[in-house]
C-alpha cells in the first residue's frame, strides 16, 4: 500500500508548517541518532565507528521510515494486526531487503502485535531493537544512516524532536563524481541535484531543530580521531581511539553493496579532491544552477 502523491504532499506539508516548534525540543539523553545528508558522504564510515563502539545500534539503511510516517494516518481504520503487518511488508518488499541478513519480519510481527501502547513511534523503536538483537548487538540505543531520509525530515523530526540529526557535508563534485563512479547515478548532473537536493533540505532543518551538528567528511577523514571525539562527546557516547580500527562483524549493506566496498579499510584522505583529475570544465557546466551555490555555502567554493 502506498501513499497516493496528493495525500502524501498534505502530510509532508502539514509536518513541513509544524517545524517551528522544534526549536523549543533540546536533545535528550537517548534518544535516537540519525545520520542525514546526501549519499557518499562518509555515511556508511560514521555508521561503521558508531557500531564500534557498542553503546548504539544501526543497521542498513532503512529507506521507508519517512514513507511510514507519513502514511501512518491512513491507516487508522485497520486493526493494529493489519497495521502492524503492513509497517513489516513495507521493509521487507523493499529491494534493499537481503542487507538485514534476514528471511522475513513474522518473529517480530508476532511480538508487535502484544506491544502497548499501539502507536507508531514505540513500534518503530521496537524494531529497531529487534534488528539490534537479530544483529547479536547489546546495545540500549539505536540510531539510522539513510541518506533517503534527508527527504522526509520534517516528518521523521515530528516523530522524533528530541532524537540527534548529524548532517555530513562532503565537496559536491567529489560526491557526484562518486555517485558517477559507484553506478549509483550513471549522469554527473544528476548526482549533482541530488547533493544540492539533500543539503538544502538539511539546511532548512536545522533551521529549526537544535540538535543538528554539521560535520565535514574532510575533517574527519583528515583527522579521525579529533573529529570523533567531538562527534561521541555530542551524542553522548563514549570514545576510544580503537574504535576507528576496530572490527565491527558484519555490516549488512556493506558486504553485499559494491559502493561501500572501501568502508571497512583504513580511513585515508585519498578520496579528497578525486575530481579534479577526473571532471572537466563541460562536465560540471552540467550540473544544475544552484550547484555553485551550495558549494559556496557549505565552504567549497
């Protein structure tokens, strides 16, 4: 079941006009952390030292929680049986599916069915702790890495006001080439407006949220150890330099996706300025017009 576009544009714009409200939600101790941005961002790294260090839990990227919420409400009629049965057919069916190493949810729609109270919020952290344990992870506090998400904030910041939102910023023409490069977006345009897209939707959050950190995967590629120290000290965690180096078992996405292939390896500064051996002047006349701009505003002029 999907939500139909006009439906779906009423509730992304009615969460979209609720957004001042968040200044007045501070992070709390626990809550969870979602990783925003655009793709090839240094997400999958930060996920990978997070992991580590075994105080929060985050699995493959999910791509439907936005989608839920805001299809959430249509489904007020069904019995919580339906519902909780369709909020498991929307992950399973999904092509990403396999990363989560599992055959199917029919375990924990069983134990969702006894949940109280019936609401979404508590079974979406109910999942997520679910996935945890499948994963063999102790951890008490679970957060998401999924750039799709960066398309649905103002519906996932509704839902969790107090969670902790770390925008990763990488040079645009180094994302784009990577999108180009990985086989994920084959036009370098087009990887181009999905950067401008993503980073002007974190930008209009964090107008409003304060719990928004922007970080710069230069700086944490240059320097890992004093940006995720900073990073921890944010979330609340516990670091140990260690952690950038420790094995975390699997992945999921990671060992099954050839675009994160380079996850796992030691964090270098090699992927810094790729495209300027690799992009020439007609390549990025093609990206769209705002892409300058953005490369200005976020300090990569």
């Amino acid at each position: 079941m999907r939500v139909p576009a006009v439906a779906s544009s009423l509730i992304r714009r009615r969460h979209a006009l609720a957004m001042p409200r968040l200044r007045f939600t501070p992070a709390r101790a626990g809550e969870p952390l979602f990783v925003i941005g655009s793709g090839r961002s240094g997400n999958t790294l930060v996920r990978r030292i997070l992991v580590a260090s075994d105080q929060i839990y985050i699995p493959p990227e999910t791509f439907v929680l936005g989608e839920l919420i805001e299809l959430w409400p249509r489904t007020a009629l069904l019995s919580w049986r339906e519902r909780v049965w369709l909020f498991c057919a929307h992950f399973e069916k999904h092509h990403h599916w396999p990363t989560f190493g599992l055959p199917n949810l029919n375990e924990f729609a069983i134990e969702a069915q006894r949940l109280r109270p019936r609401k979404l919020r508590p079974l979406m952290e109910a999942f997520f702790f679910y996935l945890a344990r499948q994963s063999g992870s102790k951890a008490d506090r679970w957060g998401d890495k999924t750039p799709w998400n960066t398309h649905h904030l103002p519906s996932i910041g509704q839902m969790f006001p107090h969670a902790r939102y770390l925008w990763l910023v990488r040079d645009g023409r180094d994302v784009a080439l990577s999108y180009r490069g990985s086989g994920l977006i084959a036009d370098f345009g087009d990887a181009a407006r999905r950067w401008c897209d993503a980073n002007a939707a974190c930008a209009r959050f964090a107008r409003w949220s304060p719990n928004v950190l922007r970080m710069r995967y230069e700086d944490i590629v240059a320097a890992p150890e004093t940006e995720f120290a900073k990073l921890f000290d944010w979330a609340g965690l516990h670091f140990d330099p260690g952690m950038l180096t420790a094995e975390v078992g699997r992945l999921g996405d990671v060992e099954r996706l050839g675009h994160h292939a380079g996850v796992t390896g030691t964090i270098s500064t090699a992927s810094i300025g790729k495209w300027r051996g690799a992009v020439d002047a007609s390549t990025l006349a093609s990206a769209p017009a705002d892409f300058h701009l953005w490369l200005s505003r976020l300090g990569y002029a």
